[in-house]
C-alpha cells in the first residue's frame, strides 16, 4: 500500500511540474515570478483570455499585459470588510503592465509582489533593469 500512495505522489507531482514549451526566436519570452507564498498567473493579454498562465510569449512591438496575484492577508489593516476584503485570507488583485517595445528573442520578467494589501508589478529586462511600471485593477477577496 505505501509503494502504491509513493507512486501516485510522484506522478501527481509531475503533472504540476509541466516543462514550458521552447521559447521561439521571432518572439518575446516573459516570465512570471513572486515569492513561493504567492501565487501569480498569466490572465490576459492585449485584452483576450491567455491559456498559458505561467508565462506570456509575444510578438515585437507593443502589448498589454495582464495578471492574477494571491496572496494570504492577516486581520487588521484597518480598512472595511466591504470595501477591500478586510480581515484575514486569500486576496486576489489584478495587475497591468503596458510595453511598448518587447523585442524578438528577448526574455523579460514580469515580477509581482504585494505591498501591504496591495499588489505591484514590475516588468525586468535580461540585466535587471526595470523598463515598466504596472498598476493595479483592483484587488479584493474575489
């Protein structure tokens, strides 16, 4: 019985652990990344559903991007429970991020994070830089 449980642990596990397809060459390549208690995800992209959540992969030129950030929240904060989902537990926020020039065979990041109740995201060039400023949508216990 325990070979049986270790076995359907690891092929569960690889399931999560999908590799990501090949980059293509003639297209810009960005990553997503929070911290591990985070969890942030690939939601649109100029304005249409994007199916691939862990990453966005896109032409040259300009794009809108969109993400879903959860985060776990403690009570306090002092704001209404109506309003901003006061109190503890899951907060989702989303974020957008307008770049007017990703280039072909490039690789970007797209970092998120969470400042207090809120949620910021950062685009990053190949060397670290940043290059663009997101702004949050909205966020609340959605």
């Amino acid at each position: 019985m325990p070979r049986i449980l270790a076995c359907s642990l690891l092929f569960l596990l690889g399931g999560c652990a999908k590799t990501l397809p090949a980059a293509d060459p003639a297209k810009a390549w960005i990553d997503l990344y929070t911290i591990a208690r985070n969890q942030l995800s690939a939601n649109a992209l100029d304005g249409r559903d994007w199916a691939q959540g862990r990453y966005f992969e896109v032409s040259p030129g300009a794009h809108h991007l969109q993400v879903r950030l959860q985060f776990e929240t403690s009570g306090g904060g002092g704001g209404s429970r109506e309003h901003d989902g006061g109190g503890g537990g899951t907060r989702t926020c989303i974020l957008a991020l307008d770049y007017e020039h990703f280039e072909a065979g490039k690789k970007y990041q797209l970092k998120a994070g969470t400042m207090g109740r809120r949620g910021w995201l950062r685009l990053y060039d190949e060397q670290g830089g940043v290059l663009s400023r997101g702004k949050q949508l909205r966020c609340g216990a959605f």
